[in-house]
C-alpha cells in the first residue's frame, strides 16, 4: 500500500459531521489473525447528507453492518470506508482482522515480546478498525478481550473491571468499561504473563484507588519506585490543583518495544520499561529522577489531556506544554528547583533551539502537517512548557491556579484548543493576553539585546532591552512577543540587592530605576524566566560575580555557562585555543576545596557546557573549532586543578547507595572530579600521575555498589580514550549485559568512544544476540546515542559518520517509520555546516529522499530539508 502525500491544515478544520457516541469492541486475540468487533452508535450532525467517512488501514475488513443488516454499499479506499446515505442515527458493527505480530511499526495493536500491546496516539486505533480517528471525537469504550485464559492471565484494557468470564475452551473473557467519553488515541489494550506489583491509594475525598503496575517477570520489585512515585504525584496534584483521580482503578504496563517513553491511556499507563524499572544496580540517578518525572507526567496527563483533550493535533501543546509544566513543577517540588529547572533549560538550549533554527522549524501550535507523528517535538513539548511557565510568572502562582480552575470548569470532558486554554487565564485574572498569544503562532528562537547605562549623580540606572526573531523555514511572520524578564540588581559590596519582574512588549523598550547606587550589576533573565537567546556585553569579572553572588541559582549557573560560551568563541576566532584565565580557575579552586552545601549545584556550575549548547551560538556550526577548544579546556582544568580534583574526590564519603539528594550530590560531584581527571592522564607515556588516575578510576569502578558510579567511572575512560575503558566495559557486559536496560547502557557508552575503532564497535554490537532491528530501544542506545553523544566521529570530516546513520535511517524506515524519523533529525541541519560538510549530508539526504517506498513520516523530514 502506497502511502498519500496530503498536507493537513489547521486553517481546514471543521467540525465532525457524525459523532460516536459509544463503541463497544471485541477482541479475539491471536498472534497472525486478531479478530475485532467494533459496535458503534453513531448520529449524523447538523442537516446535511454527507457520508461518513472513517479512517482504517493495515487490516482486513470481514464485514460491515447497519442496524444489524449487512451492508454491501459502500467505498473502500487505501486509507478510508466511505458510508453513505445513512440514517440520522444508527449503529454500526465492523469486523476487521489484524496480524499483530508481523506489525512491527509498534502502532496500533502489536506484539511486545510475547505480549499484545497497544500505541493509539496519534493515529494508531485506524490500524485496529475502522473509525472515526480524530481527537474530537469522544465516546464511551467498553472492551471485551477474549484470549487463552493460561498463556494471558493478565486482559487489560481502560477503565473499570466490569466483568470476568472463564470459557468453555479454556479461554478467558475479560470486559471493561472507562465511563468517561474519549477519543479513540487514548484506547489501551495489555495482555500478557506479568508479575504484578499492587498498592492502594486513598483520595483526599476518601476514595480508595487501586494502584497496579504489570512488568516482566522477575522485575517486580524493580517497579516499587515507580509506584511510590505515583502516589507521590497524585498526592502533589490534589495539593497543587485541587485534581483528583477519578477511576477505581489505575495501572501502568511495563513494555521493552516502545516507540514512546509512555503514553497516558485513560487509567492503563503504557510505558517504556525504561521509565518504570529500577534498582541500584541497573539504574543510574538520572533514570531514578526521569522514572518520577515521566511517571508524574503520564499521572497528570489524566485531568490535562484526558478529561479536557485537544481539538485537533495541531492543539497538541494544549496537553503536552501544559503537562510538561506540571511534571516540571512536581520534579521541583520532590528535588531541587534550582537543579530541575537547569536541566529543563538545557533542552531548550541544545534540542529546541535547534529545531527553530533548522527545516522542521514550527511554532508551538503548527499550522500544517503532512505526518502528525512528526510533531512530537522539543518546540511542542518543551517550550510548549515555557510558554505555559511564562503564563504562570506573569499572573503569579494564584492567578495561575485560578485559570486553571475555570479551564476545568468550563471545559471538562471537552475537546478544546489552545486558544480556550489562553482565554481561560485571561478571563480568571482580568489580564489581558492578546499578545501573548503570538507565541503559539510564531516559530523561531528571539534573541533579547540588553544595554545599561548608570548615572551615578542621579543614582539612577537604565536598562535597555531590544527583541528579535530571525527568519524561519516555516516562512511565519515575527512581531515583537510579549516576554517577561526577571532581573536582580546587586551592588559591588552586596549591601543593595532588589528584585523585579519586568515585562517587554515592544521591540525595544527602557526602563530605569531610580536611587540606585554605583557599580551596580544587573543579573538579566534570571531563571531564564523567558526562552530567548541573550545577548549582553559584559565582563569576565561581572560574570564571575554573578557566579558567586546572585540570589538565583539558574542565574548562577547561566553566568558560568556565558563563561565558557565567550571563551569558546574567542578560541574560535583566534583559531587557537585561549588559556584559562587565573580569576576562573581560581574560582574551580575554591569551589573544589569548599564546596558548596548542594553538592550537585556545585558540580553544574564546575561542569562544562557541552558541544550542542555551544553549537547554538553560532549560524554556521565551527565543528572542529567548538570540539578542540573543549578538549583544550579540559586539559586545562585537569592539569592546573589534578591536586584539587583529587582531593575534592577523597572527601566524599562512600555510602550504601540511597536515591536522595544529599547521596545524588555526592556521586555527581565525584563523578565530574573523575571525569577532569581521566583528562590528566598524559599520552605521552607512562608517568606516576598517571598511575594514581588509572588506579582511582578501577577502584571507583570495582567498589561501586550502582550503576551510577559505574557508569561515571565508564563515561570517564571512554571520553579520554583511555586502555582502561575497554575491559571494564567487558566486565559490565558480561556481568549484567543479559538485562536488557544494562545492554542499552553499555552499548550507548561504546558507541561514544571518541576515535575511529568506533565504527567497528558498531559492527559489532549489532551482531550480539541483545540486539534487535525491531526494538526501538536497542536501536536508539547505539545510532541516537552515536549520532547525539559523539560529535568527534558523528561530524568526520570524511562523513563517514553520516552515511552510516544515513544507512540505518533507510533501513529502519521500512519497519518503523516513527522511530526512522526520529534518528534522522541530527542530518536536516545540514546548511549549518561548513560546505564540504554540508556536501556530504545532501548528498545522503538525497538518497534518502529517493528511496522507494519512504514513508510520510521519513519523507516530510528529508523533503522539508532539503527544499
């Protein structure tokens, strides 16, 4: 089957002409003929006699009935069943067979290594039956699962149990029912042999949840803390907005083929097992704060996505940004705001400045579409988060929580758009947003200018802010954007020290503040409080001061980032790298021998930027400018500082491991400490120094009880090319490389192996029985990690780097079209690349953009770069 190069529109959009009301399915499941049967009760619209027209694909179609009489007129087309002159009411009966285990673009209904596992959003359920496969349509589903009561124990599907029957033949029949009307993306349907972790969760009101998470055998234990990070999350959203669970029941599945992180179905979670399993030994910090993060996320998606939905996909930011935000602010509210909040900026900073700066630039609310899978993306997540946190900074915690409230009061069990979420917080506060709104109809990255002048005669000192927005692909105009800046005027002696919020408009406006003393310095966009670039000119000791004194700790954190950015650009410019000023190194030295309480905080602010921060700074990308000057740098440090590196790693005490954040800090600060110092070791031969490192590093490996400092002592080996890397490598593969999250590690580390050899580990790793073309997982620790995290081999000056991903792309395309768009994106940047570089993505483009066969999700991609 062919697929139809049609573009969407969101100026197109009209209103359903038939709703479905309700659905009633059945499913006989079998792994090369799933039989469904899908009763619909279905009512026409307004006065008009169009047809119905209901989305299918991938099945075949047994039958079709109209009030119980077969029906035989009808137009069936590649993507469609065209139903006309109907009654103004009906029902509808469809049977379809599926054939889900040769299904591997993990859509629809699949097999997932041995379990049936459903992916209905965005477009998924129209690969199970025929229906009307639209978020505007919301009905009432009751599912009956019918399978071999011993091979499936486990028949799951939304809402509540409502009945249990075991058959005759030894099969079972299992029914549900989810009460609340949805769209059809939000159907879900598990069955499998699990193990079963249960609990309990007691609503403010005093209702009793049941809470159920279904993993893999002998991975129960390892769901425990995703399941407290459940309750964690219901109890936040009951306390910070009123929301409270609404099912009997609600459960999260465990699958290892996802093409997602996880999806919120209506009370039966989907997830990646990576989201969900954890231990000590297999999980590393970072996976303990995303499992609470994206278990909080799935949670909140339950009020901000289900029970109010989006109109249409283009309204995808409506529950994605929101829900973003809110999972952003549960993080905080669990850890460190200072410390979620940097880790956010960094995806915006690296991913989404650079999607507004490439060919798949749109706004947050896009305007067209020709594959809606290609619009899960930083801008509609990520800064779709940003612009809800805006929202929120300018009508202030109480403003905020009372347009939320009137959204749900006004839009409960509604399909809505972006446009009513706005009017719902202007209504609430009496503020006016009409030019806020310009944020999810723009695209691109505003750079804000900023100048000051002090007159100290008059005490007074004015600032000066300019915005502006650079041309993007998706050709959308640029008018000046409403953008609030937060900003902390702190005196030379600290005695003066105010904050203000202040909200710019105009493309360029002043403001001046009056009885202000002398050599006052101005901390600009504090919290990075809007997601623009900033542009300033100021000194290395302002910034330095800033480092040290700003009541904000992203403030902080940025002016040790602008630090490092300004050097680098130096080095580039000079085209040789510059030495490390005195004043910052002595800065290192002191935070290294009097760290400061918040472990973790001082390691961000010793650590440095990483190549795709860098790379934003600059319209055409200086490759191997950004990456020797950071191999320079690090040398440095590692060089001057190796006597307080080592002893800043000798004070940290080891402890049994424990997920908190005093233990965190530890390991993080621990971890960069080794990573400067494996940079010490000299290539020239063998010296004591040397010794000492390559000592340290094994015993921080071999007396690690977790994955995290394993995993710290690997990262630091690989990165500085060191012998040592490759046989503690085995040791973990050989040890744990059976589990399949170690494996991803392992093989994600191996690929960022910084030197040719690279290749041939690739070669290897795709032979290990681990390994499977058909599980996204796999896929994405080796080619995603090789393309994101090895910039040296990645961006070869022979391109060597690009046709392998370039081969893999076209390859995985014809299986998983999702996951084959997804690996693409670091190619369609290509025209920011220096010619010769830009030669060769083309030129691999191209063959792409040729291959037959490619699908909507690969081509809309590859066309649009290359247009």
């Amino acid at each position: 089957m062919s697929q139809s190069r049609q573009i969407k529109r969101l100026a197109d959009y009209q209103a359903p002409s038939f709703l479905t009301h309700s659905i009633e399915l059945e499913f006989v499941l079998d792994p090369a003929a799933t039989q469904v049967t899908a009763i619909s009760k279905i009512s026409r619209q307004g006065a008009h006699q169009l047809p119905l027209q209901l989305d299918g694909h991938g099945f075949e179609l047994l039958g079709i009935w109209l009030n119980n009489v077969p029906l035989t007129d009808y137009q069936q087309t590649d993507e469609q069943l065209i139903l006309a002159q109907l009654p103004d009411e009906f029902e509808l009966k469809i049977v379809t067979q599926l054939n889900p285990a040769e299904n591997t673009a993990l859509e629809g209904l699949y097999l997932s290594g041995g379990a049936y596992c459903t992916q209905c959003e965005a477009e998924g359920f129209r690969r199970i039956t025929y229906y009307q496969d639209r978020p505007d349509v919301l009905a009432v589903f009751t599912t009956h699962i019918v399978a071999d009561a011993k091979s499936y124990p486990h028949l799951l599907s939304n809402g509540n149990l409502i009945a249990d029957t075991l058959l005759e033949n030894g099969q079972r029949r299992v029914s549900w029912q989810d009460p609340f009307p949805k769209p059809c993306y939000l159907f879900a349907l598990v069955a499998g042999d699990f193990d079963e972790l249960a609990d309990s969760y007691t609503t403010g009101s005093g209702r009793e949840v049941a809470l159920k998470f279904y993993v893999d055998k002998g991975n129960r234990q390892r769901a425990v803390f995703a399941l407290e990070s459940l309750k964690r999350a219901m109890l936040w959203d009951e306390q910070e907005f009123g929301l409270e669970y609404d099912l009997d029941i609600y459960m999260v599945v465990a699958v290892d083929f996802f093409n997602m992180g996880a999806m919120e179905n209506k009370g039966l979670n989907v997830f990646n097992s990576k989201y969900v399993l954890a231990n000590p030994q297999t999980a590393t910090d970072v996976d303990y704060f995303n499992i609470e993060s994206i278990i909080g996320h799935e949670y909140f998606h339950n009020w901000t996505g289900n029970r109010v939905t989006c109109r249409d996909w283009f309204q995808l930011s409506l529950k994605e940004g929101l829900t973003v935000f809110r999972d952003q602010q549960f993080s905080a509210a669990m850890g460190s705001p200072t410390l979620c909040r940097i880790d956010a900026i960094k995806t915006i900073r690296t991913a989404q400045f650079a999607e507004d700066a490439g060919p798949m630039a749109h706004p947050i609310r896009p305007e067209q579409v020709l594959e809606m899978n290609n619009f899960y993306t930083v801008t509609v997540y990520d800064k779709g988060a940003e612009v809800i946190r805006m929202q929120h900074t300018l009508l202030g915690q109480a403003g905020f929580r009372r347009g939320m409230d009137l959204y749900f009061q006004r839009f409960d069990g509604k399909a809505v758009t972006c446009d009513d979420f706005v009017q719902a917080m202007q209504d609430a506060n009496q503020f006016d947003l009409s030019q806020f709104r310009r944020w999810y109809q723009q695209a691109g990255t505003p750079e804000l200018s900023v100048t000051t002048t002090q007159d100290d005669a008059l005490a007074s000192f004015t600032l000066t802010l300019q915005q502006q927005t650079d041309a993007t692909a998706d050709g959308s105009p640029k008018l000046p954007l409403v953008l609030p800046v937060r900003l902390e005027l702190i005196s030379a002696d600290l005695n003066y020290r105010k904050q203000h919020l202040l909200v710019l408009t105009e493309e360029r406006q002043s403001f001046v503040f009056e009885q202000v003393p002398a050599n006052v310095r101005a901390v600009v966009l504090a919290d990075f409080s809007a997601p623009v670039k900033l542009v300033q000119q100021i000194s290395l000791d302002d910034l330095l001061f800033i480092a040290a004194n700003a009541s904000d700790g992203v403030a902080r954190w940025d002016a040790m980032q602008q630090i490092w950015s300004d050097m680098v650009r130096q080095s580039v410019d000079a085209a040789d790298p510059v030495m490390i000023p005195a004043s910052l190194l002595s800065m290192f030295r002191q935070l290294l021998d009097q760290p400061l309480e918040d472990l973790e905080f001082t390691a961000e602010l010793l650590a440095l930027p990483g190549f795709d921060t860098l790379a934003e700074q600059y319209p055409q990308i200086p490759v191997d400018g950004i990456l020797n000057t950071l191999q320079s740098f690090r040398q440095q440090i590692a060089k001057a500082l190796t006597a307080e590196l080592s002893r800043c790693y000798q004070r940290l005490p080891r402890q049994p491991y424990q997920y908190q954040s005093t233990q965190v800090g530890i390991r993080k600060l621990q971890s960069l400490c080794l990573g400067y110092l494996a940079q010490s070791i000299s290539t020239a031969g063998s010296v004591p120094e040397n010794a000492v490192v390559t000592a340290l590093l094994q015993q921080h490996y071999l007396q690690a009880d977790n994955m995290t400092d394993r995993q710290a002592t690997l990262t630091a080996a690989v990165q500085a090319g060191l012998e040592l890397a490759q046989p503690l490598l085995l040791d973990l593969l050989e040890k744990d490389g059976r589990d399949p999250l170690i494996f991803d590690k392992w093989a994600s580390l191996q690929v960022s192996l910084p030197t040719t050899k690279v290749f041939e580990i690739i070669e290897n790793i795709v032979n290990y029985p681990q390994f499977s073309w058909n599980n996204p997982n796999r896929v994405r620790a080796v080619f995603s990690a090789f393309s994101h995290y090895n910039p040296q081999q990645f961006h070869r000056a022979d391109g060597r780097g690009y046709q392998l991903l370039a081969s893999i792309v076209g390859k995985i395309d014809h299986s998983n079209p999702q996951l084959a768009a997804r690996l693409v994106t670091p190619l369609l940047s290509w025209k920011r690349y220096d010619e010769a570089r830009q030669h060769l993505i083309q030129q691999q483009l191209g063959q792409l953009r040729d291959q037959p066969g490619l699908s909507n999700d690969l081509f809309e991609k590859v066309a649009r770069s290359l247009s």
